[in-house]
C-alpha cells in the first residue's frame, strides 16, 4: 500500500473490465501499442495485480505471468511518480516469493531502466524493439522469506 493507493491481487475473471481498460489507456492510446500485441493471450492465467486509490479510483496494473515474465505495469499518468508502480512491482516479487520462483525477468522499456534497477533489476543483452518501443531484458533473483518454498532450507 502506498499512501494513495491500495494494492491487492485479482484474477483476470475479477478484474478484466478495469484491467483492460487502465491496460487500453496507457498501452494503446498514450504509446500506441497495437490491440494484437496487448491482448496476448495470456491474461487468464497470469497473476494481477491493482493499484486502487481510497475514493476506489483504478489508478494502475501489473502482471506476472507463470515462468515469472513480469509485464503490462501500467500507472495512469495523473497518478505517476507518486510509489504506485513500485508498490504494484513489489506486490508482485512477493508473490514470486511466495511461489518459490527463483527469478524473475521483464521487458523493461528503455526510459524505465532506471525505475527497475532501483528495485534491483539488471538489464542484460542488447536493446530490442517491442511494439516499436525500445526495451531491454532485465531480470532479479528473488528473495524467499523463511519457511517458503525456495528459501534454502
């Protein structure tokens, strides 16, 4: 939770009016991303998350997908550079955690680098176009608490 924000887990049958359409808005109509890109397919099966301010305002999203793949962070420009996508990011390493994932990797845009290394990201391989948007592979080792699958016990 951020000071602004609520964050909780939803599945795609739960959220996927409002996932969609925050998705639709930063994805499709700020940068122009093709429908058959955003809509991969994968949205079924994959863990959300949402950021939801206190009136009950959706003000971002985020993905992980089974093989650890984050993906589709999304906070709506009104609500930017105030920890929402930091908290939408954490919320989803926990669930890695908690899933035992040994790591996880995302196709971080080149302007976001900077946001994910300050999670302890790093980028790897050369730059790569996605949805004609520069990107770079990144991926993190995830830390397990005590008790979980994973934590070397």
């Amino acid at each position: 939770m951020t000071e602004e924000a609520t964050i909780r887990t939803v599945t795609w049958d739960q959220g996927s009016v409002t996932l969609s359409q925050l998705r639709r808005t930063v994805f499709m109509e700020e940068q122009g991303v093709p429908p058959e890109l955003e809509w991969d397919g994968e949205d079924a099966d994959a863990c959300h998350v949402i950021a939801t301010l206190a009136d009950g305002t959706p003000a971002g999203t985020a993905r992980m997908l089974e093989d650890g793949h984050i993906g589709r962070l999304c906070v709506l420009a009104p609500f930017r550079h105030r920890g929402i996508g930091r908290a939408l990011l954490r919320a989803l390493l926990e669930r890695a955690a908690e899933r035992g994932m040994g790591r996880v990797f995302l196709h971080a845009q080149v302007q976001a680098l900077g946001f994910y290394q300050a999670e302890g990201f790093h980028a790897e391989g050369p730059e790569f176009l996605d949805a004609g948007i520069p990107h770079r592979y990144m991926f993190k080792q995830v830390h397990h608490p005590p008790g979980t699958p994973g934590d070397g016990e």
